[in-house]
C-alpha cells in the first residue's frame, strides 16, 4: 500500500494547500477552430472524472504512473510519471469548485445509445399533431361590464399579503 510522504503529508495544512494552487497561472486567447472547441473541451470537464482506474499504471511510494493520450503528436498514447506530489497538485486543479456537479446520463442519453441507437430513436419518434391555438378569452369588468380585465399578478390559495389588501383600500376609498 502505497503511503504519502511527509511533505504530501504537508498539504493536509490549509495555509500550505493554498500555497501550492496559488501558482496557478490562467493565459486565455481566443481557440483557433471557434467556440465550439471551447464547448468541446470544457464538456469533458462536466461529464468525466479528472482520471479514471483503467489509465492508473503504477503507484508507489515515490510516482505515480498513468497513461495519457499526447494531442500535440497524433493521440498517441505513453505513460506519465510523476512524483506523488506533483500528481495531487495536477489532480487538484481538476476538482470542480463547491456548487458544482458532474452530468451524469443514463438510458437512452447514455454514450452507448447516443453513439448507436439515437438515430433510430428519432426515427421511430411519433411526430403529434398540436391543436389550434385558441385565442385568449378576456374577462369584462364585473362593475362597468365594459372595460376588459388584464391579469397584473396571480396570488396563492391563502390570498394575498396584508399590505396588498391595504393599497387596494385605500385606492377604493379615492
């Protein structure tokens, strides 16, 4: 079983944590193919986990080992080692802030299903035909029987406030 050294140990101090992901350094330009990469890579964020068990290689008391696909040369795959410390630090950047949650789908929005059956499913979709729009009926005024009543707000079964109820007095009463 492999153990954290003592400066790995170190980071369990808020003060030193705080330190170590001070460096981090945002450089922000515009994508060369659009937002849409944008949207692409940022999606990978919102659906998987920073690293899954498959890609973990080796872990021992000094490295970890896991494999990573280089863009920059075609996607080819190699395997990465780095010091335990270096690890947390890259693992760290990689947990999504408080609030936030992963997009888990299941069911027919599921990776498998999208990739194969989705398009059979938009075939088979039973197409509904919607009913006419029927125009909006408007209320005439229960006093002058003339004017139309136009619906301002809607108030809960329990009515509304008290000091609704003592504006509209008060109007009456002009």
């Amino acid at each position: 079983m492999a153990q954290f050294k003592p400066k790995c140990l170190a980071l369990t101090d808020r003060n030193q944590w705080h330190n170590l992901i001070r460096v981090i350094q945002v450089y922000c330009k515009r994508p060369f193919l659009g937002p849409a990469q944008v949207v692409e890579y940022l999606g990978r964020y919102t659906h998987k986990i920073a690293i899954s068990n498959h890609r973990i290689k080796n872990l021992d008391n000094q490295s970890f080992t896991f494999a990573v696909k280089d863009y920059r040369h075609g996607g080819r795959k190699s395997l990465l080692r780095l010091s335990d410390a270096a690890f947390i630090r890259r693992f760290a950047l990689h947990v999504l802030p408080k609030g936030f949650v992963r997009i888990r789908h299941y069911g027919i929005l599921s990776s498998y299903h999208k990739k194969i059956t989705l398009t059979q499913l938009q075939k088979n979709l039973v197409r509904v035909q919607l009913k006419e729009h029927q125009p909006l009926q408007h209320q005439l005024c229960p006093v002058c029987k003339k004017g139309k009543l136009v619906t301002l707000t809607t108030f809960t079964a329990r009515g509304p406030p008290r000091y609704w109820m003592e504006k509209l007095r008060k109007q009456s009463n002009k």
